[in-house]
C-alpha cells in the first residue's frame, strides 16, 4: 500500500485565496526587468503597446499604433493585472458588504458578479465616453466609416482594446477562483464568449470606431442592470430599477443595430476602397459585411429573444400571485366585530326600554301576596 501524502498548503482553499499574490508576484517579476538594461526590451514588450509609428500632421508629430502578434504579450500581461484588481476589489469591498447583508450561497455568488460587473462597466463606460468625446466620433458620425480601413489607432484607442481583451480574458479563469456553481458557469461562459468574439472582430477588422459606440452602449445598459440586481439584494422593494433597465436594453439593442447597418450597411458599401488586402488591413469585402452585420443581429435578436421570454416569465408570476391572493382573501371568513361587554348589556337594557309599554320592564313583575 501506498502513502498518501497530503499538504494544506496545496489544497484547493489555499490556491483560491492565494491566487492574488501569485500574480502579483509574477508582475512584480515582470517589472524588476526594467531595473536592468539586458531585459529592458522584453519588459516593455508587456507593459507598453508595440507597433508605434510617428507621423507629421497639423498638429505636428503625431503617434500612432497598429495592431500585431506582440500584442499578446501586452494582453498577458493586463490579464494578470486584471486578476489582482478583481482580488482587491472582492476583498476589499465586496466581501465585507455580503458579511452584512447575510446572502444565500446562490444571491452571494450574483452578488459578487453584479458587484465586479458593475465597478468594470462603470470604468469602461467613462474611458470609452472620453475617447468618443476627445475623437470626436459623436459629434462627427460618419467619421466611424469615412477613410476606412482605420489601421492606425492613437494610443488611448489601442491600449482600451488590449485592456478589454485582457479583463474578459481573466474571466475565465476567475470561474474557478471564485468558486462559481455548475449552474452558473454555462451563462457566464455564453456572454464572456461574446465579448471575446465582438472586440476581437471589431479590433482584428479595424473596425475600432463603431466598436467604440456599440461598446459604450453596451456597457451603459448592463451598468444599469447591474446596480438594479445589487440595490434589489440589499432590499427586495427596489424593483424600478429594472424598469428603467429595461426602457434602457431594448433601446441599446435598436440602436446598435441601427448603427451597424448604417456604418457596415451602407458606409462601407459605398467606399472607394473595396476588396480584401491583408497588407493594407482592408476587409471591405460583401462576404466579410454580411458575416458582419449577420453576426451583430443574431447576437441582438439573441439577447432580445431571452429578454421577452424573462419579461413574460416575470409578468406571469405576476398575475399568479395576484390569483392566489384573490383565491385566498374570498376564501377567508369574516371576522366578528368586538363590543365591549358593558356597552353591550347597556345597549340591551335601553332597547328593552323603548319596545316594551310605555317604558316598562318587560319581565314580568312578582306579584304582592295578600
């Protein structure tokens, strides 16, 4: 027979609360490198995106970025970030609201997905908003599709790409840090999928302007679902929220579609520059269009489709509570009405009064013996 030796220090407990500072470690690592010039190269490699060029334009020298397999070395290197922000923001924050409020295992596990979720979509939201200002993308729509293939980014551009290739990528391994249940894991997967898939399409595609819009919008509308699902945890009578939510979702998805038929639809289709040229980074081709907008709208119609079947579940719930307390209050009997003893006998004596005649008793009265 064997030995079977087991240590606490390589059970799965320690590796869970401890994934954090392995990755600080490894980043720490990372960063002594630039302390020394032989590795200055390679550390930069992770930490500053590659693939710069500068050119001359009215505002004067200008640098700009394009995209290449060296990225995947800066995206690792944000992952690991990812992951350590996701550990202080659970332990710091987090955690010592659920100590309050006292969840099941079930609300606690949508607790702490709503909570990350909603410090991500709010940072997202307001760095693309500021790139779609400082751009000028709002202000100037048809910029998303004119001179397009856009290969060079600037700077904020590129660097929010790699930024949430990274975080959507640390949201795979953070299924099993955070002990997420079997029945969770498939939905989680689905839309960490989805994200993975769209930006790297519209990054790959150089596509970057109309993703920068569908990403804004995107994240707006599950910001607000969001911070609906965590004020609902903390007091189930907080429901408007999802109403709001809900004028806010079907919205984003009429406006992204509108967006992408606009841009893709009819932009691309009418510009000078069609056919595929992987040097150029041109993908302006019909086939490529259509994967395109097709891919969009069965996402689309895929979120709307689960959206009308949760609204009728929900409105169906409803009216079955609204029948059963119907059911319930009929069925229940009347309750008599309290009367305080005295003023009760005192009732009696005054009726006897009045129907008796004139004002006698109407017991009868003992006769005197002779």
């Amino acid at each position: 027979m064997g030995v079977r030796l087991s240590y606490p220090f390589f059970s799965q407990e320690f590796l869970i609360q401890n994934h954090a500072d392995i990755v600080f470690g490894l980043v720490i690592f990372i960063l002594i490198g630039l302390m020394f010039e032989a590795t200055a190269k390679t550390a930069i490699l992770f930490i500053q995106p590659q693939y710069n060029v500068t050119t001359l334009s009215s505002e004067g020298e200008v640098t700009l970025y394009h995209y290449g397999w060296k990225d995947c070395a800066t995206i690792l290197f944000y992952f690991f970030i990812a992951i350590i922000l996701h550990a202080v923001v659970q332990e710091y924050l987090l955690d010592k609201v659920n100590r309050r409020l006292h969840l099941s295992k079930s609300k606690n596990t949508k607790f702490n997905e709503s909570g990350q979720l909603c410090v991500f979509h709010l940072v997202s939201s307001v760095w693309s908003f500021y790139i779609l200002i400082t751009e000028g993308y709002l202000l100037h729509p048809s910029t998303l599709w004119e001179n397009y293939p856009h290969v060079h980014l600037r700077f904020q551009v590129k660097f929010f790409y790699l930024t949430q290739l990274a975080y959507w990528l640390h949201a795979l391994p953070e299924l099993y840090f955070q002990k997420v249940r079997k029945e969770e894991i498939s939905r989680q997967l689905q839309y960490i999928c989805l994200y993975l898939l769209h930006i790297s399409a519209a990054y790959l595609l150089n596509l970057s302007r109309v993703g920068l819009v569908l990403l804004f919008l995107q994240y707006v509308s599950e910001l607000g679902f969001h911070i609906a699902r965590l004020l609902y945890f903390t007091d189930e009578n907080h429901q408007k929220m999802f109403d709001l939510w809900a004028v806010s979702f079907v919205f984003t998805r009429m406006s992204t579609l509108t967006l992408m038929f606009l841009a893709v639809g009819f932009g691309l289709a009418r510009s000078e520059y069609q056919g595929l040229d992987l040097e150029m980074g041109n993908f302006n081709t019909v086939l490529i269009r259509m994967t395109v907008l097709l891919l969009v709208c069965l996402t689309q119609s895929w979120l709307l489709w689960k959206f009308i079947r949760f609204q009728l579940r929900r409105w169906r719930e409803f009216r079955h509570e609204q029948a059963v307390r119907k059911k319930s209050a009929a069925k229940q009997p009347l309750r008599p009405l309290k009367r305080d003893s005295r003023e009760f006998k005192h009732l009696l004596c005054w009726l006897s009064y009045f129907t008796s005649e004139n004002g006698a008793s109407p017991r009868t009265k003992k006769l005197k013996s002779p």
